[in-house]
C-alpha cells in the first residue's frame, strides 16, 4: 500500500490516491496544524502539499508493526526543501488505509 501512495502523489494523480483510502480515512500532519477527513480533506492535502510544492517522495524502508500498522520512512523534496520523514499507516483488512499520522524524523510534524 505504502508503494501505491507514493507512486500515485509523486504522479499527482490525486484520484488514484483516494481510492486508496477508505471514504472516512484521516492524515494527520501536525506541520499543518490540521487533520484532514474523509476524501474531500484528503484529496485538499494532496493537491496542496503533494501536487502543489511539487513533492517528490523516495520510499526509504518499512516496518511492519503488525494489526494493519505500517511504518514507512520517507524522503520528501519540493519547493520546500528537503524532509526525511515517516508515515505511520493504519489498514483494515481489505488493504484500504484507514489513517496516517505523519512526522519528522525529529519528532516535529511533516
């Protein structure tokens, strides 16, 4: 699933990226000081912080924590520079994610 996320923002191709989600899935992004919900939260966040800073994200490695939970460690460039980051996905048992926490290595949020 991770995979599939990064090909399909790194393409922008914002629709594939939502059928990816379940329709109540939620990112959580403190760098953004939002949560966003649902499609129409997560489809504004990949257009503006995916689509529109142009970001690019390198798939860096995975730990499986197991019950649906994923931690995937990524490099982000863009306009606004350079980020190593980690995606904490949550995925119900059909493959849907469900939730993402994001961060910084740092511990400050993406």
């Amino acid at each position: 699933m991770a995979d599939a996320f990064i090909a399909a923002s790194n393409s922008g191709d914002v629709d594939t990226v939502l059928k990816l989600f379940s329709p109540d899935a939620v990112i959580d992004d403190p760098s953004t000081g939002h949560c966003f919900d649902g499609h129409t939260g997560i489809r504004a966040y990949i257009e503006q912080f995916f689509v529109g800073y142009h970001t690019v994200t390198r798939f860096l490695s995975l730990q499986d924590l197991g019950a649906g939970l994923a931690r995937v460690r990524v490099d982000f460039t863009g306009d606004f520079g350079h980020e190593i980051g980690l995606l904490d996905m949550f995925v119900d048992a059909a493959g849907t994610i469900v939730r993402i926490e994001a961060s910084l290595e740092d511990g400050v949020g993406l």
